[in-house]
C-alpha cells in the first residue's frame, strides 16, 4: 500500500502553525485539531514540526516559561518527509529507525498531508483483515 492510498483514506488535512505563534497557541491548535503534532510553515514553506512530546520535554526542562515562547524555539527543524508514493512499509521503517510518529508529505515540494503512526497501523490492520478474508474465501471454496 503506498502513501497517497493512506492520504485517499484519511484525508490531507493537515494542522499548521507559525513560527512565531506561542506554544499555548500550539496546544490550544493540537487541542482543536485533535492532533498530537502540528507542522510549522512559513509562507506556506515547511520548516519544522512540533509535538506534544516537544512540548512536555520543554515544560519539564524550562518550567511554564515556555508557554510564552515562539514555537520556533521547541519545533524540530530537520523534519523527516515522505512522497505519496512510497510505500507503508518503507514509512514504517522510517519512523521506527528515527523514533517519530509524524511525517509529513511532500509532492513535489509542496505539503500535500501528514501520516502518524496510527495511520500506519491503521492501514496494517486493514490489510491484515483483507488477507483474512481473502483465507477464508479460499478455504471455504476449497
């Protein structure tokens, strides 16, 4: 299954936030969206991303100071992305070997949605179920 499928399925809404908004607007946006990380764009350019756990890392660290803060100063910079092509598997690998559960999707450049691991393990199930019903199609013609 490739990407673009998962995106087909889910939608490519994706939550954004400036640099320079607090990080309380940041968890009022996760809060409203419903979401565990938000995608940080300047002028509609990816630069960054920032999750929850960002957010929880800081406050342990700085103390509530850090709600006050531009999310440019928690957001990870070096944002690990995706194609609608490739495929869940290779995502898979991807955010297991750099311990992420966001990654963003770009076409051609251009943010076009974001997958989260439970997107992943969505589709796993449902391919997983496909194949069950696929065995059990074949046993009962048997």
């Amino acid at each position: 299954m490739r990407i673009a499928d998962v995106l087909r399925t889910k939608g490519s809404e994706v939550a954004k936030i400036a640099p320079t908004a607090s990080v309380s607007e940041l968890l009022a946006g996760l809060a409203e969206h419903n979401v565990g990380a938000m995608v940080v764009v300047d002028q509609d350019a990816l630069i960054g991303i920032v999750s929850e756990r960002d957010v929880v890392r800081r406050l342990y660290e700085g103390g509530d100071a850090v709600l006050g803060a531009p999310v440019s100063e928690i957001m990870t910079t070096t944002v690990a992305t995706c194609s609608p092509d490739e495929t869940v598997d290779h995502l898979t690998v991807l955010m297991t070997e750099r311990r992420i559960r966001h990654v963003p999707v770009l076409s051609d450049g251009q943010l076009c949605g974001i997958v989260s691991i439970g997107d992943v393990v969505k589709s796993r199930m449902d391919e997983l179920e496909h194949v069950q019903e696929q065995l059990q199609a074949y046993i009962v013609q048997g």
